[in-house]
C-alpha cells in the first residue's frame, strides 16, 4: 500500500513571553511471568500560586502500513498562535502497568497535588492525524490545517491523567483508581481546538483530497478549565476488570469560560468505493467574550472471548454555581459507501452565530460495552451529577447529514445550510437521551430502563425545531439537489443547559446485557431556556 504526502500544519506559537515548569513523572511497573507489584504510589509534590505560565503543543501524526506498504513525505509543521502572553502549568502524568502470564499488579493509586490559584493559563492545541492501510489501499494527499488563534491573551491549567493497564493470559489488575485534585479559584482560561481526521481505507480503495478546515476564532478574551480523564481496560484472554472508577475532582467557583470547537470527519470505504472531496467548514464564531467549562469522560470496556467486565461506573463530579457560559458547535459529516457507490460533493456549512454573549456548561457522557462470543457484560450505569443553581446559558447547533449509498447508487448535490441565529443572548436546558440495544442470533437483553430525572422549576421555555433530511437509495437510484434551509430563529432572549447521554449496548452471537440503566441527576432551578435547531 501507498501512502503519499501525510502533511499537518497547525499554525506557530510564536512571542510567547513568560513560560512555566512543565512537571512530567511517569511510573512504569512492568512484570512477567507470576511477579507481583504492591503499592506503587506517586505523589508530585504541590505547585501552588502560580501566575504565568506557558503554552503545550502536542501533535501526533501516525501512520501505520502492513504488507508492503510505503509510506512517503510525513511533515508536521505547527502554525503560528500569535501574540499570546501568558500560559500556565501542565501536569502531565502516566501510570503504567503491565503484566504477563498470571501477573498480579494491587492498588496503583496516582495523586496529582492541588494546583491552587492559578490565575493566567494558556491555550492548547491537540491535532491528530491517523492513516491506517491494508492491502495496498493508497491514501494520498491528507493535509488538516486549523486556523490561526490570534491575540489570545489569558488562559489556564490543564490536567490530563491517563491511567492504562493492560494484561494479558490471566492478569488481574484490581483497584485501578484516579483522582486529579482541586483546581480551585481559576479566573481566566482560553480555547482549546480539536481536530481529528481519520481517514482507513481497505483493499485497493483510494481516498483523495481529505481537507478540514476549521474558521478562524478570533478575538477570544478568556477562557476556562478543561478536565480530561481517560481510564481504558482491555482484557484478553478471560482476564477481569473489577472496581474501574474513575471520579475527576470539583471545579467550583468557576466565573468565565470559552469556545469549543470539535470537528470530525470521517470518510470509510470498502471495495473499491471513491470518495472524492469531503469538506467541511464550520463558520467564524467571532466576538465571543465568555465561555464555562467542558467536562468529557469517556470510560470504555472491550472485552473477547469470555472476559467479565462488572460495575463499570463513571460518576462526572459537580459543577456548582457556574454562572456564565457559551456556544457549542458539533458537526458530523459521515459518509459510507459499499461496492462502488460515487458519493460527490458533499458539503456542510453552518452558518454564523454572532455576537453571542453568555452560555453554558455542556456535559457529554458516553459509556459504551461491546461483547461478543456470548460475553456478560452486567451492571453498567451512568451517572453524571447535579448541575444546580445554573442562571443563564446559550444554543447549541446539531448538524447531521448522512449519506449512504449501496450497490452503485449516486447521491449528488446534498447541501445543508443553517440560517442565522444571531443577538441570542440567553439559553436553557435541553436533555436527548439515547438508549439502544441490538442483539443478534439469540441473544437476550433484560432490563433495559431510562429514566429522566426531574427538570422541575422551568418557568422560561422556548421554540425547537427538529429537521431531518434522509436521503438513502438503493441499486442504482439517483437522488440530484436535495436541499434543506430551516428559516432563521431571530432575537431569541432566553436559553439554557444541553445535556446528552448516550448509552449503547450491541451484542453479537448470544451474548447477554443485563441492568442497563442510565440516571442523569436532577438539574432544578432552571429559569430560562431557549431554542434548539437540529437537522
């Protein structure tokens, strides 16, 4: 396979005046053959009142090839992030452990110190650009390239604690818990920009002119925290998972907050399927002055061949008293082909959400389990905690367009593009729960339960508009101008808190899912609420 001019280039952080100690400690217990590992504890040391700090850049860019693939011109180049002043401390730490053949590893427990009043922190850039080859698939020309963030000038703490343990041949890894703590009395933070471009191509199928550009973000004055955890168990081999908790610390008296901007773009083939021009480009979100905060946890558990995973639990940790918070932006393009099908031209444009003033805290939770080969998988429930005492927040914009296409069918020409929602000011709640359970060749699923907790106290509400354009043909059918507009939701005052969960179970070959139940605490005394435009 040919894999020709992977090229990155996220823009230069140049004039960064006042930088701070990066602290990175990691603690790697690796064991074989029936050695045992107690008590491995690190504990960094506290890193109070700092005031400046510096600016992280991480790029990962991969490519892995198998069967004489080649792979030809790999060059990250970063963009310039111009002007920026002050940054903040980045605590970094990794915990290791891995075992062979019947290896025992107890209680590995990582306590970061409390990194208290820090007051100007920085932005951080993650970019990854993955191509994945097999058979001599050819991708050429992938090149993802964000735009500039200029004259950033406050920003603060991240913390990103990644816990993995992996075994293998009967390995037992118990109490693998983390705990990140306080960040308390953080004032200003800034912008974190995410962009993955994926692009897997399987047997001969050629992928060209994969672009995403995500528009400018200029002008952002402050931001807030970002908490990231992500606590990942495999198992192989019959070997079991007990006790995985993961519990991010407290983020209180949080006052101002910023944009997050995520994007991704997907394009899968198979057989033979060309997928030409794939563009996606978000519009410019400018003038936003204040954000709040984005909590993610993501708590997976794949098991094979007869593992047990149980009491998998993720409980996200209050956001009490937030008072100002802003504009959300998810835009998914997907595009799936099967044997020969032309799938042309395809793009998505949002439009403008100017001048918005204050939003809110947005809380995803996704917790998946896949089992296969008759596996148990028993007790998974989710969470997240009460998001009390929340006064005013902003819209949030779901684009979906999907375009799937089988046996040679052409799909041409499909355009979406949302009206302005401009001088909207404040938002409100709205909570989308999805629950799904599919089960094929026997399999059983018991006690599949949502349950919404209460949204008692709403007193202001406003319109929602749901539009969904579903384009699907089969066996050469041809489907040319399929255009939707929904008409603009103007001068809309009032809005408030999104809240999604999704909760998915897929079993395959008898496998059971038993007590699959998800509980989104209470959000009361919500005031305001506002409009939510799907399509």
């Amino acid at each position: 396979a040919s894999t020709t001019d992977v090229e990155t280039s996220p823009t230069e952080t140049a004039e960064t005046i006042t930088p701070i100690a990066t602290e990175t400690e990691e603690s790697t217990a690796a064991t074989t053959e029936s050695a045992p590992t107690t008590g491995v504890e690190t504990n960094p040391t506290e890193a109070v009142e700092t005031t400046t700090v510096t600016v992280t850049e991480t790029e990962e860019s991969t490519a892995a090839t198998t069967e004489g693939v080649s792979t030809t011109g790999e060059e990250t180049t970063l963009t310039e992030a111009v002007e920026a002043t002050t940054v903040t401390v980045t605590e970094t730490e990794q915990s290791t452990a891995a075992t062979n053949e019947d290896a025992l590893t107890t209680d590995v427990e990582t306590t970061p110190t409390e990194s208290v009043e820090t007051t100007t922190v920085t932005v951080t850039e993650t970019e990854e650009s993955t191509v994945a080859s097999t058979e001599g698939a050819s991708t050429t020309d992938v090149e993802t390239t964000p735009t500039e963030t200029a004259e950033t000038t406050t920003a603060i703490v991240t913390e990103t604690e990644v816990l993995t343990e992996a075994s293998t041949e009967g390995g037992s890894a118990t109490n693998a818990e983390t705990t990140p703590t306080e960040a308390a009395e953080t004032t200003t933070v800034t912008v974190i920009e995410t962009e993955e471009s994926t692009a897997a191509t399987t047997e001969s199928t050629p992928t060209t002119d994969v672009e995403t550009t995500p528009t400018e973000t200029a002008e952002t004055t402050t931001t807030i925290v970002t908490e990231t955890e992500e606590l990942t168990a495999a198992t192989t081999e019959s070997a079991p998972t007990t006790d995985v908790e993961t519990t991010p610390t407290e983020a209180v008296d949080t006052t101002t907050v910023t944009v997050t901007e995520t994007e991704e773009s997907t394009a899968a083939t198979t057989e033979g399927a060309l997928t030409a021009e794939v563009e996606t480009t978000p519009s410019e979100a400018s003038e936003t002055t204040i954000a709040i905060v984005t909590e993610t946890e993501e708590s997976t558990a794949a098991s094979t061949e007869g593992a047990s995973t149980t009491d998998v639990a993720t409980t996200p940790t209050e956001t009490a008293e937030t008072t100002t918070a802003i504009v959300t932006e998810t835009e998914e393009l997907t595009e799936a082909t099967t044997e020969g099908g032309s799938t042309t031209d395809v793009e998505t444009t949002p439009t403008e959400t100017a001048e918005t003033t204050t939003a809110i805290v947005t809380e995803t939770e996704e917790s998946t389990a896949a089992t296969t080969e008759s596996e148990p998988t028993t007790d998974v429930e989710t969470t997240p905690t009460e998001t009390a005492e929340t006064t005013t927040v902003t819209v949030t914009e779901t684009e979906e367009s999907t375009a799937a296409t089988t046996e040679g069918a052409s799909t041409t020409d499909i355009e979406t593009t949302l009206t302005e929602t401009a001088e909207t000011t404040i938002a409100t709640v709205t909570e989308t729960e999805e629950s799904s359970v599919a089960t094929t060749e026997g399999t059983s699923t018991a006690d599949g339960e949502t349950t919404h907790t209460e949204i008692a106290e709403t007193t202001i509400a406003t319109v929602t508009e749901t539009e969904e354009s579903t384009v699907s043909t089969t066996e050469g059918a041809s489907t040319t101008d399929v255009e939707t507009t929904p008409i603009a939701t103007a001068e809309t005052t009032n809005a408030r808190v999104t809240e999604t969960e999704e909760s998915t179970a897929a079993t395959t070959e008898g496998a059971s899912i038993a007590d699959v139940e998800t509980n989104p605490t209470e959000a009361a005394e919500t005031t305001t609420a506002t409009a939510t435009v799907t399509e």
